[in-house]
C-alpha cells in the first residue's frame, strides 16, 4: 500500500511537471522508507518470536508457581499440625516435670520402703534358688539310689527266679525219688520256697522207738542220695509226736525227748549212707506242739525233712 502511495505521488509529480531534483530527493526518501519497513519487519517477526518464547516462559513460570503454591499449603497445614503437636508435647513435658518433681520431692520414704521390700524379696528369692539347688542336688542323689535300687531289684528278682526254678526242679527229683513209697505215709510239698518230705511215724518208727526201720530206711536213703549233690541248703529234721505221753521209766521219759532222739536217727541214716555235708543238717524236736491234724494222732506222729536253699546271697543283696 505504501509503494502504491509512492508511485501515485511520482505519477503526479511527473504530469505536474516536477523539476528533476525535487524528484530525486522524493525518490530517495522513498528508497529510505522502504528500507526502514523492510528492518521494521524484521523487527517484528524478531519481537513477535521473543514474545511467543516470553509467553512460553511466562505459562511455565505459572505452572511452577501453583505447584508451588500448593506444596506450600500442603507445608504449611503441616506445619501448622506439627507445631500442635510440638505445643502438646511440650505442655505434657511440663506437666511431666512438675509431677516428677511432686514425686521426687514427696516420695524419698515411699522410695526406700520399696527399696528395703525389693532387697528381702530378692534375699528370698536368693533362698528360694539356693534350696531349689539343694532339692535338685537331694532328687538327683535320689535318682541315683533309686537306680541302683532298681538294678538290684532286677537282680534280686533274677536270683529269686533261678532259686524258684532250682527249687521246682529238686522238688520234682526228691519226689521221683520217692515215688514208690507215695500212699505209705509219705508226701513231697513245696511251700514258701521250701521243700517239705513228710514222713509219718509208721513208716520208720514202732509206737515210742527211736530205732528207724527198714522200709523207712530205705526211704532216706533214696533221699540223701538226691540231696548229696546239693551243697547250697539247709536241711533241718523235725520230730513230731502225738499227745500221748510215755509211760516208761527210760530214755524217752517225754514227748520232747522222743521228738529230737527220732529226728537225730534221721540225720545219722541220711549221713551215714551218703556224701551229705553235716554242717548242712540240723534236728529239732517239736514234741506234740505242731499237730497238722488234732484229731489224727497217726498224722501228728511224723518226721518232717524241711529243705531250704541257701539264701545267704539274696539277704545280702536285700540288706545291701
């Protein structure tokens, strides 16, 4: 539009005549004026990009703002609750010492009363282990002879078991033995672990003698020849008679006499014709005392062999 304005004033500058100077100098400054729109636009698109580069800058600088305009109210809520806190913890604080020194100032005798209490109950407890220890000291002693006990114990019983079995099976060979005199006034029985031959009267003696018979003699004699091996018993021969009492003048004048003499005719017989040990065999007289049958004198008048095994080991063991 400007060049338009140039062109039409030349145009009539020219029809009108114009001196050539004057038309020089119009068109010179049109020359100028040119060249100053031409920087003037220059300017322009170098303004309106540094405007459009602000406007960028300026919207970033906003963006950063609000964001830090609500970090800083999401800072300051939070400062505002910690400094409440702050504020409480600090009022608690001195309410804490105000009461600690009420404490410290009127508890001093309250503080010694517990400290003695603390001392008796942690000497109490001091006693407490100490006979707690000599309780587990006395129990593990006690563990101990319990143990031992126990061992011997089963060893007792062992024993007792070998002797029940070693006694059954002399029993059975003493009763095999005399077998043929069984129902003549004879029988084997074992009790309380001990062995008894009952001999009744009849089968040895005549009514008052002390002089054993053949038949019962050779009774006996099957019976030492069992027992002969057996070195670990105790034999004792008992005489029993009946309530009858003697009515001769001579040796036996009584029953109790009559009883020791028969079991001493016993013990010669069973010595006499056998290995057996003497120190093993011992007589006893039970005169009329000891009936098995009161009203069967025949049964009264016995002998009775009681075999017993040598416990002498057991006792030990058991006294141990």
């Amino acid at each position: 539009m400007y060049k338009s304005f140039i062109l039409f004033a030349a145009l009539i500058i020219a029809t009108s005549c114009v001196p050539a100077k004057k038309y020089q100098e119009l068109l010179a400054k049109s020359e100028q004026c040119d060249s100053e729109l031409t920087s003037m636009k220059d300017k322009f698109l170098t303004y309106e990009a540094q405007n459009k580069e602000l406007k960028a800058k300026v919207d970033l600088l906003e963006r950063s703002i609000s964001g830090l305009k609500s970090d800083t109210t999401d800072i300051g809520a939070k400062l505002r609750t910690i400094r409440a806190k702050y504020d409480k913890l600090v009022s608690l604080n001195e309410a804490l010492e105000t009461n600690y020194d009420k404490l410290r100032l009127s508890g001093a005798k309250e503080t010694a009363v517990l400290s003695a209490e603390l001392e008796a109950k942690q000497l109490e407890l001091q006693q407490k282990e100490d006979e707690l220890m000599r309780l587990e000291q006395t129990l593990i002693a006690r563990e101990k002879k319990l143990e031992e006990q126990e061992k011997k114990l089963a060893e007792l019983n062992e024993k007792l078991a070998a002797q029940e079995k070693a006694t059954a099976a002399l029993k059975e060979r003493v009763s095999e033995a005399l077998r043929a005199f069984e129902n003549r006034g004879l029988t084997v029985e074992e009790r309380n672990g001990k062995i008894y031959v009952s001999l009744e009267a009849k089968l040895l003696f005549k009514s008052g003698s002390t002089v054993v018979e053949a038949e019962g003699k050779n009774a006996l004699i099957e019976l030492a020849k069992v027992l002969e091996s057996e070195k670990d018993l105790e034999i004792v021969v008992e005489g029993h008679t009946d309530t009858d009492p003697l009515k001769g003048s001579t040796h036996p004048t009584n029953n109790w006499e009559l009883s020791v003499l028969r079991a001493t005719s016993v013990i010669d017989i069973l010595v006499a014709n056998s290995q057996m040990d003497p120190s093993q065999l011992m007589a006893a007289g039970r005169s009329e005392y000891h009936p098995v049958d009161p009203n069967d004198k025949a049964k009264n008048r016995r002998i009775e062999i009681i075999i017993s095994p040598d416990l002498d080991a057991l006792f030990q063991l058991i006294s141990e």
